[in-house]
C-alpha cells in the first residue's frame, strides 16, 4: 500500500561530505518512489558566540534542530528530522506515516537509546515482534538520541516555541531538552517498536564528541532494536563492551536475563526441551 510522501530533512554540516553522501545513498535505496530528501546546512557550533555550558559540537546540534523546525513553519505539513548518522529500514517509510497518525502525539522517535537497564526492560516488556509493530509512550522511559523523529504538523510551532526558551543560554543538548518537554507533559511522543531507524557506522565518528563506552552501550542497543537489525554486528560490539565492562556476576545476570526475553520464554512461558 502506498503511503504519501513526508518532508524529510537531513540536518548536515558542509565539511561531512561522506555522511552526506552515505545518508543520501541510503534514502535512495529504501524510499518509495515519490520520496525525497532535502538537505539542511547545520550550524556549526564552533562560529556562534551563543552562551551556555555546552559543548561547540552541542550548541550546534540544538540549534540546527530549531532553524530547520522554525524554516518548516509556513504550513502545517508533518515534518521529518534526521541526523546524518541516521540509517533508514525501507520498513519506515510504509510505517511512519501510519504511526504518527495512530499515536496522535506531537513527536513520533523512530528509535531512541534506553538510558539505564531498567528502561531497556521496560523497552523488553513491551516489544511486539517484527510483525506487529507497536508505540512506547516516551514518557515511560529515559532515553537520549534524536537522530530521527517525526513532528505532526500542527505541532511545529509549539515545539519551536518550547525550544526557544532553551535557546540562550544553551545549557542542555537538544535530546535532553526533548526528554525534559515530554516528561514535563509539555509535549507527547512516542517511539516505534521495533525501531525503524538507528545509528550508522559514522555515529561512531561523533561530531558533537568522542563516545564513551556508556554512549556505545546506548548505540549498540539501539542497533539491537532496529527492525533491520545486523545480529552477529550486534553481538560483537557487546561481547566487546562486556570485556571492557563486565564481571562474572554481571556476566550470570546476562544470562539470566537473555533467558527471561527469548521468544520462547515468552510465547510459552517456559523453555522448549
């Protein structure tokens, strides 16, 4: 079935030529005919004289989010965000649309990183197999990441509004601050399960700052919760983060816990013999 095309936008700053041209390559591949992505010049947070604590990669970031929000208000057209580090599943296109609609919330996330272990069960809890796709209200989690989501058009100029107020000084990273509205009830959002979006190789190579291991945790979940997930890429970035991180115990709990979500535990209740 065929779904009517949604401005997408990919936030790039000029001098990432190669996420650039790996991005638009992607999107040419997945997207129904009829799609198109525009590119938006981002701010480079090394030339604005904005205050606030942080980081010139941050500031950037937060403010190439409001310009293009702010450049979509001339009409009430929902509206697509993407990073550069974004890759797409040719599922997403079929899917948000429908979804925005369903959710009735003023931001659809087409993936999200779990901050903390509790709210990656959470995410668990609620997974609906590859099949039947569900929406996690984003108030029940802390997340980070705002690589991809979708803003429902008549929401376009309260978010802008919001976001203003965080403007100057900039002291919160603009995933932050999204997660701060949503909690607050100033904003609804939810997230797609399984997520229709996650993070390429460049995001590996951040912009903003070099990842710490806690980032590359959140990555490779994200990874393991993409609908078009690369498992065996998945389970080398863990087995390498749990050499650097884990113990035995953390180790034991692992496995306990890799029992308790297998498909069979939980469409049976029990584990097969």
């Amino acid at each position: 079935m065929s779904v009517d095309p949604i401005r997408c936008c990919v936030i790039n700053l000029p001098k990432a030529a190669k996420r650039l041209d790996a991005i638009r390559s992607a999107f040419a591949a997945a997207a129904p005919v009829g799609w198109t992505l525009e590119v938006f010049p981002g701010v480079d947070g090394a030339q604005i004289e904005t205050q606030g604590r942080l980081t010139a990669g941050e500031k950037g970031a937060f403010l190439s989010h409001l310009r293009l929000l702010e450049s979509s208000l001339h009409d009430d057209a929902p509206l697509w965000i993407l990073e550069d580090d974004a890759e797409l599943s040719a599922s997403a296109f079929q899917m948000v649309g429908e979804a925005l609609s369903a959710s009735k919330a003023h931001l659809l996330f087409t993936d999200v990183g779990p901050a903390n272990a509790e709210d990656m069960l959470k995410v668990l809890a609620f997974w609906p197999g590859r099949n039947t796709p569900r929406l996690l209200d984003l108030r029940a989690i802390q997340f980070v990441g705002a690589s991809s989501y979708l803003v429902a058009g008549p929401a376009k100029r309260e978010l802008a509004t919001l976001l203003r107020v965080f403007a100057d000084p900039l002291d919160a990273p603009i995933d932050l601050v999204l997660r701060h509205l949503i909690h607050e009830g100033a904003l609804s959002a939810a997230v797609t399960l399984p997520f229709l979006t996650t993070l390429s190789p460049h995001a590996e190579q951040s912009q903003v700052y070099g990842l710490t291991v806690k980032e590359r945790v959140w990555n490779t979940t994200r990874r393991l919760f993409f609908i078009d997930q690369d498992l065996e890429a998945c389970a080398s970035a863990a087995s390498q983060l749990f050499q650097e991180l884990g113990d035995r115990k953390a180790q034991v709990f692992g496995q306990l816990l890799a029992a308790r979500v297998s498909a069979d535990f939980r469409e049976s209740g029990q584990v097969k013999r």
